[in-house]
C-alpha cells in the first residue's frame, strides 16, 4: 500500500483512505434512503436492513465474478484481505438479495426499490472515489502535457516512482453518472411510480457503464470475446435481464379488482302502535235482603 493510501497510521494499524470512502459511501446511502423513505411513509427501518442484506450478497457477488474473470483465484475467495472485487457482480448479488428480503418481508417491491434508488446512487457516487486512491478505474496514460490535469488526469501506481505518470481518470465520470442518477432519482420519487424510476435509472446506468467501460484500462479489464471485457459482459447480461423482467411483466394480465354488488338497503320496519286491551268490567254482586 503506497502512503498515499493511508488515512491513519498507528503503528502495525493502517486505515486506507479507499476503505474511508466505501464506509462514508454506505453511511451516505443510508441517511438519504431513511430521508426518502421517511417521507414515503415506508416501513422505517428499510434502508438499515436493505444494508444488512445488501451488503454481505454483494461481498459473495464482487468476489465470484472477480474469481470468474481470472483477476483472483477461487480458492482466494473467502480471503479478503486480497484485493479484488467485481463492481458488477456485486450489484447484481446485492439486488438479489434484497429483492429475496423484500418477497419475505412481504412489502412493495416496486414502492421499496423507487425509494432505495437515490440513496443507492448518491452512496455509489462517494464510493467511487475510493478509485482515486487506489489509483484504479483509469483510462491510459496521458501523454501531452497539457491534458495533465485533475479532473482530466490523475495519479497512477507508477506516478509515485517516476513523479510523471498519469492516466484520463475515468473514475470521474463514473461519479458524475452516478451523482445525476441519484439527482434523477430523487426527483422522480416526488410521486409514487410503482417501480418506474428504478426501472429508468438502473437502465441508464448499465448502458453508461457498459460506454465507459471501454475507455478503462489496466490488467483488471480482460478482454474474452473478441474486443468485449468481462465487465460488459456481465452488463449487458443485466441489461437483458431487465429488459426481459421489463417485457414479461407488461404482458402480465392487470389485476382487475372484483366489482362488489351494492348493498341492498333493507327497508327499516315501521313500529305497530300496540293496542292495549279493553278493561274488562267485572260484575258487582248486589247484597241479598236482610229479613227483619
């Protein structure tokens, strides 16, 4: 790890400056999910179980597909503390996951997914400046000295032995898509739309990353068909993925509410004036005569 990596050093302890940014991109997803969720009346404690499922399904996801594109061996799977982590796979297990918490919990998936949407992009869009510092997410190396800039340009591995080497930092561009997806997102979860705006902003998420995927370079980009990497692979399988749940729900028959018949009004019973029975008169004995 190179000290420009190092948030905090005591001793045998070092704090990497990307582990920072990961941690302050979850902490960031978190509080803006609880605000929108807040204001959508959804169940309160959503978004802290959306990171307790997420989280560890995207840990499994991230390291599988990162095993399965040749960057790590399998058996170094379980073995974090070995760089490696598959963005694409990870997202694609996190969804799973909560997508699976959500059919248990037995909530609104399309009313739960719209408002984790902002808080998913915001978190991203912090989270990817953990790339800055580990120098990662680059495109190639810039040659004319007056592209040398931030945030055209930024710091390579090799920058910190030659003093000269920089690379187009792609990783910026990753963050500006996911800042205005988070803003989109946002902005469409002013009304309630029943899984729209996660359908919008995932969409228009895969199809930029599978774009920028092209211009990042480096020996973590394999190429394994032709001139397509293992990341866009694994994209577009997403992109056609939904786009396939997209079309089989449409042609899904609508629920149409059962029409109740309208009650019948009975009609209220009309109170008989009860007749009180005559008074029987009863015969007065007249007195017998008294003989004298």
């Amino acid at each position: 790890m190179n000290s420009f990596n190092v948030a905090l050093n005591c001793g045998s302890f070092l704090l990497p400056w990307n582990a920072v940014m990961l941690a302050l991109g979850i902490l960031t997803a978190v509080i803006v999910s609880e605000i929108v969720i807040k204001k959508r009346g959804l169940y309160k404690d959503l978004a802290l179980d959306a990171c307790i499922v997420g989280i560890p399904c995207g840990i499994v996801g991230g390291r599988l597909f990162s095993a399965l594109s040749g960057k790590i061996a399998f058996a170094s799977i379980v073995d974090l503390t070995k760089t490696g982590m598959n963005l694409p796979g990870a997202l694609l297990f996190a969804a799973i996951g909560i997508l699976i918490y959500l059919r248990i919990k037995k909530l609104e998936r399309g009313a739960v997914i719209d408002a984790l949407m902002p808080g998913a992009f915001f978190g991203l869009a912090v989270g990817r400046w953990s790339d800055f510092f580990l120098c990662d997410g680059l495109g190639p190396v810039v040659t004319a000295n007056a592209q040398k800039f931030f945030p055209l340009a930024t710091f390579t591995n090799a920058y910190f032995a030659d003093h000269q080497t920089v690379a187009y930092a792609v990783f910026f561009l990753d963050f500006l898509v996911c800042l205005l997806l988070g803003a989109i997102a946002l902005l469409m979860n002013r009304r309630k739309r029943g899984g729209k705006t996660a359908q919008v902003t995932i969409l228009l998420y895969l199809v930029a990353e599978f774009v920028l995927e092209w211009l990042r370079d480096g020996e973590a980009r394999q190429i394994v068909f032709g001139q397509m990497r293992f990341n866009q692979l694994v994209l577009l399988g997403m992109l056609f993925l939904l786009i396939g749940i997209l079309l089989f729900s449409k042609k899904q028959p609508q629920p149409v509410a059962a029409e109740q018949p309208e009650p019948v009004e009975e009609p209220e019973p009309v109170e008989e004036p009860i007749e009180e029975p005559e008074p029987v008169e009863e015969p007065v004995e007249e007195p017998e005569p008294v003989e004298a």
